[in-house]
C-alpha cells in the first residue's frame, strides 16, 4: 500500500485513504457499512462469492461487488443506506442466501452471534417466498474429530477452503461438486489433520462449521468472554476464553495483529478441557506406604515448611517454563530469599542479547529473506510462526531452513555451527544477510545456547542498524523467558546443585515429565511436587501440591519475542492458587510474598522492567523496543550445541532424533478430540538410509539401542537427511542418542 | 450468392484440414506477410478492421489487446476460447473441423501481432474429433516449420460450460476449478499465471489471416460498418435445413431462415426465434426483419450471442423451453456466487410447477421477481444468461404461461417437439429435484 492518498465519497460522505485500500475498509473510515460474507482479507485477494457487499458505483450500469475492488480518486460509492438499487441487491443475496439455509437458530450454535443472522436482521427481507422444499443434505459431517460440517447451513463463502489453502496451505478442505450440489469436504473424506484446523471454525460466518468440544454447550447469550492469552507454546497468542457457569467453554482468538493476526493452533484451542480431567488434583496429597493420600492445606503446608526447614538450604527447584512470571518469582522470593535455596532448573534459557535485534512476529511476513536453523521443524515449536513464515514466502521471501529436513538438509546438532559459518564474510548466504534490508533469523531447536548465538549472528550481521532486521529464537516453553527472568530477579546468587539434594521442588506438570528431572528427583531425598495431574507424581512425590491452569491464573507471561502480556483468571480454579499458599509459606518462613498478582508484578516490575505497570500492557500488549546488544557472557557458550555424545557409536548406527510433537505433554494427553493429531508411533528414515536396510514405508521395525528395543512403523520422509532416525519424544522411550533399525 | 466467403472460404473444393490443400487456396500467406510487418502493424491492421469478438460480447479485438499490460515481467500469453457450449451454437466446430489451419495461421499472427509465444487453445472436451482435427493440423504446421518460436497447446476441457467463460477458462487452464474470477483485474492484465493475457473466441482469431490477406480496408467493406465481416450462423430447432451458413454481418434474420435455412420445418407457423444461443432474450416472429449485427440485435432488444440461431415453430410450449433453458443453468451454474447457485435451481423448481399445473398467478410474479433479483448481481455472465430466456419467454408469451395455471397444466404437452431444439439436461441433481417437487 503506497503513501498516495485518493479522495472518494461513499454515501455523500468524502473520504481520503492510501491508495490500494480496500472498498470495505475505505468505507470503514467513512464509517459507512459494507456488509460482507466471504470476504476476509487475511484468506488472500478477495473472491467476490457471496455478493452481499454490492455497492452502487457512479458510472457503472450494474450493481458492483464492493469487497472486490479498490478505493479509486473520485470514486462515487452508494451502500444500501443511500441507494435503493444496493439495498434491493443486498436483499436479494439474503433471501437467495436463505432460501436454503434452515432455520435452525435455535438450536444452532452460532446462533445469537452469527453473521447471517445479523445480516439478515438489518439487510434481509421480513419473510421468505421459498416454498419448494430445501436442499438437504447428509449432516453433521465430522470433518475430523474436532470439527462437525452442517452441509445444509453452508452458504458456500469458501472462507474455510481458503484458510486450508491460503493461509495453512495444507489444501484439505475443497468443495467439491458444482452448482446448488457445491459442498465442502476433504479431500477423499479424511479427516482434516492441520495443526490449524480449528481456525475455520471461527472463520465460518454461519453455524456450518463448528467445534465437536462446543457443539450445543452454550448460548452466545448466556456466555462471558475473559480475554487472556494462551500458554500452549511461546507465541503467546491473545485468546478469549468463553465462559459459561464457572468452566471453560472454548477458546476463540483475540486479534493481535502483531503476534498471532488472529490464528490460534489447535492445541491452543482444544486442550482447554484438561482442567477438568478425572486425574485432575484438586487438593494437597501426601505419600503414605502405598500411594498417595489427600491432607488438609494446613497439613500440607505444616509438611512443606517441614521438609524445606529441614533441608537446610540443600534445595533444588525445578521450574517448567510454564509458570506465571509471578508465580515463578513468588517461589524465587520464597526459596531464595525465604531459605537461601538459589539452585534451580531452569527451563531452555532464551539470551536476554535477542532484544538488540527484536522485532515483532507480524514482521516476518515483511521480511525478504528468512533464514531457520535448528533440528525443529517450526510448526512444532511455535506454530504460529509457522503462518507467519508461510505468509512471507506467498509474498515472495525466500525461505531458507537449514534442519535435518528442510530445504537446505542439515545434520542434527549443526545449529550452532552453521551461525558461525553464516556469520563470516565468505559465506554465500550470509553475504546476502547482510545485503538485505528485511531479514529474519529464527532458531528452532534444542541447544541451550540458541538465542545466544542467533543473536551473535545478528549482530555480526550488523542487524543493530537495520531495522528490518531480526532474530528469534523459539523456546520450548511458553514463558521460560519470563521465569528465567523472575527467578533471576528474585535474588542474585547462583549455585550449583547442593550434595546431596535433600528437597526438590518440582514446579508445573512439564517439568514433572521430564526425565532428567525424574533422574534429579532419584537423587533427592525428598520430592515437593506442583502438578495438575495425578498420573505424573504417582509413585516419586512425597509431598503434591495442587497446581493450576494458565486459564484459571492471573499474572504475566513473556513470549518469545520479549512482549510481556497479561493473563487473566477466566475461571477460578478447583483449589487455592499457587500464590496463596507461596504467599502462606512465606509467612511462615519469614518472607513477604503477596497472594495477588498485580501486587507480585509490581514488585517483580520494580526490579525487571522499569517503568512498566499492568496498564501500560492492557489487552493487546505493546513489544518493548530493541536494546543495545551485549554480547552474551561467556559462560552461556559452553551451552552450546554440545554435539551428540558419541557414546556406542557403532558402524550403521544412525542418529537418534528426538523430537518433541506439537500434539503431545500432559494437556493434550488427556483431550480425546485431540488423539488423532498425535504423532504416529514411526520413525522416519532417510530414503537412501531406508533402501539400505530394505526398509519401506509401513515396515514394522526394531529401533535399538544397547539393549534397549522399540517396534515402531518406519515411513520413509524423502526430505530427511540421511544417518537419522526420527522419533518423537513419547515413542522414543529410553532408547540412547545412537540407534539401529533393522525390519521386525 | 457464395455461402463461404472468409472462414470458410476454399472449404467447398478442398479439404483444408490438409496444409497442402490449405495452402493452394493462399493459406499461410497472411503469416509470411505478417512476419514481415512490425507487430504494431498487425495490431494496426486488426484494429482498422473493426474485428469485433465472434464469441457473443462483440468487444472489438484490437481494442482488447491494447489493454495488454506491457513491461511487466511477465510474458504475454494468448489464449484461443474453443470451449463451445451454448445450447444451439456449433460454429466453432466447423471453424476447427474445416479449417484448422486458418485458426493455427490465426494464432501465429496474433501472436505476432502481440508479441506472445505462447498460445493456448482451449478446447471443449466432448469436440473430440475437431480436437484430433487440430492436433493433426498443428502437427502438420509444426513439420513445416511454420510455428517459429511459439508454442502452441491445444487443451481439453472437461466439461463445463463455465470454463467458457474467459476467467474460468483460466482457471481451469492452470488446473484449479473451474469457477470465474471477480474482474478487475482483467485478464489482459492479470490473465494466466498472473500474466497479462489475450483471449479470443476462435472465430474471431480464425479471421485474422483474411483481415491480413484483405487489408483492412476490403474487410471493413464486408457486413455492416459497425461490424465488418461475416459470422457463422449456426440454424437449428425447427427449421427446414439446419446447419452452419456463413453470411456477412447484418443479414435479417429472414434471410438466414428463410432464404438458407428452408423455413420453419413442416410447414408449420413461426412462433419464436432466438437469435444468439439459448441464452439470449426470445425474438418474435413480427422481429424477423432484424440485420443480425451486434447493434442491430441489441435494438431488438436481445443479443447477438454465439450466432445460433434457433427457430421455434408454433407446437413448442414456452414453458418447457424455459424450463429446458433454466435446467441446463442450473446444471451448469459453478457455485461459486450465490444469486447464480441459487436462483438457478429456483427459477427450475417454479417453471416445473409452472408446467404441471400446480402454480397460481402470484407464482408467475414471483418468477419475474426471482429473475430480476438475479439479473447483473452474479459474478459472472451466466447468472444473466439464465435469466434471458426465463424473464423474455415470460414477458413475450405471457398469455401462454397464464394458460399453465390453476391446475390447467400444459397445452402443449403432447405436440411439444422440445427435444428437436436442445438436448435435455441429464443431471444428477436436477431430474431428481424436479420429481420431487412435482
């Protein structure tokens, strides 16, 4: 969009916009209504179907499809509001529209927030003159376990199949047949498996398309929305949770055009049920010679204060990423300052130096060139990002992913590596970095060390002077940022694991889960464990504390961009917060922590963010400008891509890559709308790695490690990089960094 | 008087599907001539000719492809449009079937003339024989090394009278659906693959080596001013002698019937003529006096179409015929808008009750308001062709609509020789719903 103004006047009324603007928008600014169905402009160049945006246009004879052209100098424009000839059209759309559309309303449950509804209240005719019988068709659909298809409700605006092929770009949702027949479906009628799919059914502007999780749930009339923002991954997507008699309904998104444009990935919007899983923990436990046992808080807190005097400051936290950045600092006040207990496992650092080179998401899709490492795919990690990326190169950037299997083949590990060797003035590609002006770096894997050293290859880049230049790097945790920083913030003292650990402290159901923690907690005398679920401590906590959901907590979260924003509790959880009771143990341990969060936030903002109070993050959070970059202190470098250890390394043993599916951890384990996204049990050979061992896709295979075996289904990927084995992380079991397939 | 004189011109005493025969009657000349000509020399001459586009709208060739976006980038593409479908029209199948090579020596100037080197003929998929007419045509002219540097593809459609239609066609081109784009952007803009694209029927691109072969000056003598040249009338329904006759622009209708085509079949009465293909607004007999030119016809209140000419004879019951037309709308609305999708299927279900009997004076109301609500709202064209011959039958026979009503049914229904004027539509959707309703 230029700069040059063009002036137009849409219902008498004169109105400058940037040449390019859209007849809808331009009329926006007119504060004129051109109502529309398919139009959306975030699903690519308009299409012109629905025809309810029909505008009289001085000069032209026939009626014009408003959304389809752009504002023009000395443009004379006429919505229905001032011409008869537009309101008959748009009338006649509605009553075409309805003659097949059932009135179902009532039951339906876009009803009472639906488009065509109010559309037709304030464009429609009063009654119908259809008395043929309408069209039926076969319904619900489901179009995959999450999403039902009402067929006959369609009003055919294409806005779900140009989601799936212009925004997602997995081309599974198609119409199919033509004429009054035209109908949508997937293609060969399987089940539409995006890791986005749920976003058509916020997109569909009537009942058509709708969540199996919602279906017949509520009444947009007896619903709350609570914006929030969700936690699923460290894009930090501004969501609304819909309420309905003190539980999570679904979750809708909430627009920030800077970080999610409006897109949610299904894992964000479906997993909302888990707060209420039967294996939810709703009130302390404490182990007794067989299992656990539910005690009272004041029993509870009497053990806790108990087992951490006790330990005499030999304590070690193990933090998940997924915390508040108050409740992380309410632990760090309460365990550092309370005990002096200032060891911890911090979840996958992100380097501070990224904020030299910050950028927000939305800029990817400006960018010319972007260049990815890491062994992740994106979309596993951060998959809005992944939109963005997919936005860049429609607009014509070059995408180059550098990873073990995207477009330039990478081995596993080769990262931090291959930064170094973009940063030197020799490499081809990195010349190009520095010539262009819109560059974007990302970071997708494992390797502690990652931010650092995209952040050192900015700088060697000279980004500091190029505003549109960044670099990201994709964390493992939703707000590893913010905890790292809140724990920092919480004393100044670091040190290395006590011997022996005589309490461990494990924060959040992730860390629970994680092995090396479990390995920790093997060590430790006793174990303080903050979870949500009782299948994750059965057997190794001594002492359970209720955790909650980020949906039921108040507080702050860092995405990975550096933007701090605002969570709000939509429902009140099934047991005390975690500030309430850090804030009661505090008492006892002589440590004033507050049991609110925006009073924890004010004292975490005094010491991090100068300057910054809850208001000034408000609904849609603002992203703090770039800092001056420092270079990373040298001991984050020792972090770095250790390379695989090459421990048993035997002749034809290929690498072991582990990865973690988006569709996977404690959350989603316990949605069983969300089972069919899970990752395959397969492991995924390299074409030639495949043929050498007479390997074909859907083999069962044994994949071995020193004494350890695992059958899974082999598929062949033809972009992995040959000498690695693929397995997701909850098939991989313990098998070690160095594997062998041989056929079942 | 000659019956061919510039399409098919020679088609009498050769077979021009043979290069040997095509070129004893001067064929490929035109080429060699325009080869040696700058392209805006072509253009010129095309331009000077008044070419108006042989595929209904009549929009003048040369004025088309000075709209072609120039230094974009991007190459210049011309596409033939060979997808023949309207009901009654059959031209374009003579044209290919006859005259292969004046279409191929047509493509090549023109992209000369544009500066194109690639050209794509779209052809209707059931034209099977005229397609192997064309490959072998096109072989024969690639042999002899007449082609230079362009490619030119001749493609099948599957099936679809939408792909007719200039953005369709595209679409279907470049292998997605076939559904019309919103315009703008024209395709002389934003045509195939995003390229700035010339489209022309073939009947009009199959005149361009008779412009160069003439000068624009003798061309523009031929037919009217406002229209030079001949067309190709395509005479079907119940006349004596149907088939193609090739007549200047600005022939009566009179004289295609009468003079050519033997009159009205059996000798039985006039009753309705339409003019342009089934998607076009009914003449009466009293309007047979009409030069067959683009402003001529328009006068008269219809269109000149795709030149097919059917000629309806006193035993036909309107309402079928409306019923017929609107059958094979519906069957070949794409979708995508919804006026077309829509009010497609509704005018089929009230002509059906209509026809049977069933239907009271409002519901002849509510088809003229039906009719109105859909005409100019669709996307593309095919929402009014569908309209045309509903919304004229009505206005023009009305007495004989009003006949249907009230239980009286049809008064026709055992003399009505429909199928003689076009083939009934067998549609999966359609015949099921219109048992149902009645």
């Amino acid at each position: 969009m230029s700069s040059e103004l063009v002036t137009l006047t849409i219902d008498d009324r004169q109105v400058s916009v940037p040449k390019g603007t859209g007849l809808v928008e331009a009329a926006q600014v007119a504060r004129v209504e051109i109502p529309v169905f398919c139009y959306e402009p975030r699903l690519g160049p308009p299409v012109g179907a629905c025809r309810m945006c029909l505008v009289e246009i001085e000069g032209a004879p026939k009626l014009q499809a408003g959304c389809t052209l752009t504002a023009g100098e000395g443009m004379v424009v006429r919505s229905a509001a001032t011409s008869a000839k537009a309101a008959e059209g748009q009338q006649a759309t509605l009553e075409f529209i309805l003659v097949n559309h059932p009135l179902d309303c009532p039951v339906c449950d876009k009803g009472g927030e639906c488009p065509l509804q109010d559309l037709t209240f304030r464009y429609g005719p009063g009654n119908t003159r259809m008395a043929f019988p309408k069209l039926t068709f076969d319904k619900p659909i489901p179009v995959s376990p999450l999403i039902a298809l009402d067929r006959e409700r369609c009003i055919l605006c294409y806005r779900c199949t140009r989601f799936s092929d212009e925004v997602a770009e997995d081309g599974q949702l198609v119409a199919r047949n033509r004429g009054a027949r035209t109908e949508i479906a997937t293609f060969e009628d399987e089940p539409y498996r995006s890791p986005f799919s749920g976003n058509v059914v916020e997109l569909c502007p009537v009942g058509a398309l709708t969540s199996s999780l919602y279906r017949f749930d509520a009444r947009p009339w007896d619903i709350q929305n609570v914006p929030t923002v969700c936690t699923a991954c460290p894009v930090g997507c501004n969501v609304s949770a819909t309420i309905r008699e003190g539980k999570v309904r679904r979750i809708l998104s909430r627009n920030h055009p800077e970080v999610d444009r409006g897109w949610l990935c299904d894992k964000g919007r479906f997993t909302y049920p888990h707060l209420r899983a039967n294996d939810r923990i709703t009130a302390p436990l404490r182990r007794i010679p067989r299992g656990l046992s539910e005690v009272s808080w004041d029993e509870a807190l009497d053990s806790a204060e108990e087992m951490l005097r006790e330990a005499e400051g030999a304590v070690v936290t193990a933090l998940s990423g997924s915390e508040t950045m108050e409740i992380a600092y309410g632990l760090g006040r309460l365990l550092r300052a309370g005990l002096g207990a200032n060891s911890a496992v911090l979840p996958e650092a992100t380097s501070d130096t990224l904020g030299a080179f910050r950028l927000p998401l939305s800029a990817i899709a400006e960018a010319e060139l972007v260049v990815v490492v890491g062994d992740d795919p994106v979309v596993e990690r951060a998959p809005i990002v992944d939109l963005w990326l997919k936005e860049a190169r429609r607009r014509g950037a070059e995408l180059v992913v550098c990873s073990p299997s995207g477009s330039v083949q990478t081995p596993p590990g080769e990262a931090a590596r291959l930064c170094q060797s973009l940063a030197q003035q020799r490499n081809p590609l990195g010349r190009r970095l520095r010539a262009a002006e819109r560059v974007v770096l990302v970071w997708s894997g494992p390797g502690g060390g990652g931010g650092a050293r995209v952040a050192e290859l900015a700088h060697a880049l000279g980004f500091e002077e190029k505003p549109g230049c960044g670099a990201f790097h994709l964390p493992a945790t939703p707000n590893g940022r913010g905890v790292a920083l809140a724990w920092s913030a919480a004393g100044d003292k670091d040190e290395a694991n006590p011997q022996p650990i005589k309490v461990l402290v494990v924060s959040g159901d992730e860390a629970a889960a994680d092995p090396s923690v479990r390995a920790l907690a093997e060590d430790s005398e006793r174990v303080i464990a903050i979870t949500m679920f009782h299948q994750l401590v059965a057997g190794w906590a001594d002492l359970v504390l209720p955790a909650t959901a980020c949906l039921e907590r108040d507080g702050t979260s860092m995405n990975l961009e550096g933007r701090v924003q605002r969570l709000r509790r939509a429902v009140p959880p099934p047991c005390p917060d975690e500030l309430a009771w850090i804030s009661k143990l505090g008492d006892r341990l002589g440590v004033d922590i507050p049991a609110h969060a925006s009073r924890v936030f004010a004292d975490l903002a005094e010491h991090v963010f100068r300057d910054l109070g809850l208001d000034d993050i408000g609904d849609r959070a603002p992203l703090p400008g770039r800092k001056p970059f420092e270079a990373p202190a040298p001991g984050t470098a020792s972090a770095t891509a250790a390379p695989p250890a090459a421990e048993e390394h035997f002749v034809g043993a290929l690498h072991l890559q582990r990865y973690r599916p988006l569709f996977s951890g404690p959350a989603v384990e316990r949605i069983r709308e969300l089972e069919f996204q899970r990752p395959p049990f397969e492991v995924e050979l390299a074409r030639r790695d495949a043929e050498r061992r007479r390997i074909a896709t859907g083999d069962r295979v044994l994949v071995r490690s020193n004494g350890t075996s695992v059958e899974l289904r082999a598929r062949v990927n033809r972009k992995l990089v040959e000498g690695v084995a693929r397995i997701a992380e909850e098939h991989a079991a313990d098998l070690h960094p160095s594997v062998e397939v041989v056929k079942a | 008087m000659p019956s061919t004189e510039l399409f098919l011109a020679g088609t009498e005493d050769h077979d021009l599907r043979r290069l040997s025969e095509y070129r004893e009657v001067g064929g490929y000349a035109a080429l060699e001539k325009a080869r040696a000509m700058e392209p805006q020399a072509v253009m010129g001459e095309i331009t000077g000719a008044t070419l108006r586009g042989r595929g209904g709208a009549g929009f003048p060739m040369g004025r088309k492809a000075s709209l072609l976006a120039k230094n974009t980038g991007k190459p210049t593409y011309l596409v033939v449009n060979a997808d023949e479908s309207e009901p009654g029209a059959f031209k374009d199948r003579d044209v290919m079937g006859l005259t292969p090579h004046r279409l191929l020596e047509g493509c090549l100037i023109t992209a000369h003339g544009i500066e194109s080197t690639d050209v794509f003929i779209y052809i209707r998929g059931e034209y099977l024989h005229e397609y192997d007419v064309l490959v072998a045509a096109l072989e024969e002219a690639r042999t002899a090394a007449l082609l230079g540097d362009v490619t030119i593809v001749i493609h099948r459609g599957a099936g679809a009278y939408i792909c007719g239609e200039e953005t369709g066609l595209l679409e279907s081109l470049e292998g997605s659906r076939g559904q019309p784009r919103p315009r703008p952007p024209f395709p002389p803009v934003d045509g195939l693959y995003g390229a700035p694209t010339q489209i022309n029927n073939v009947s009009t691109i199959a005149l361009v080596p008779k412009i160069l072969e003439l000068g624009a000056g003798e061309f523009a003598k031929i037919g009217v001013p406002s229209a030079p040249g001949t067309a190709v009338f395509s005479l079907s329904g119940n006349v004596a002698r149907p088939g193609n006759y090739e007549r200047p622009l600005g022939t009566t209708l009179r004289e295609l019937i009468y003079d050519l085509g033997g009159g009205v079949a059996d000798g039985r009465e006039l009753k309705a003529i339409i003019p342009g293909g089934s998607s076009v607004p009914v003449l009466t007999p009293d309007e047979i006096d009409t030069p067959m030119d683009y402003d001529s016809i328009q006068a008269a209140g219809s269109f000149f179409g795709s030149a097919a000419i059917m000629v309806i004879d006193d035993r036909v019951c309107m309402v079928q015929l409306a019923l017929r037309a609107a059958q094979f709308y519906m069957h070949e609305s794409c979708g995508k808008c919804t006026p077309c999708r829509v009010g497609t299927r509704w005018l089929v279900q009230l002509l059906t009750k209509i026809e049977v009997g069933e239907a009271e004076r409002r519901d002849l109301d509510l088809l003229d308001d039906v009719c109105d609500k859909m005409l100019g709202k669709s996307l593309c064209a095919l929402g009014d062709f569908a309209v045309y011959p509903v919304s004229s039958y009505l206005r023009k026979y009305r007495s004989e609509f009003e006949a249907h009503l009230g239980g009286a049914g049809c008064p026709l229904a055992g003399i009505s020789p429909i199928e003689g004027i076009f083939a009934p539509v067998s549609q999966h959707a359609g015949h099921a719903e219109v048992a149902h309703v009645v």
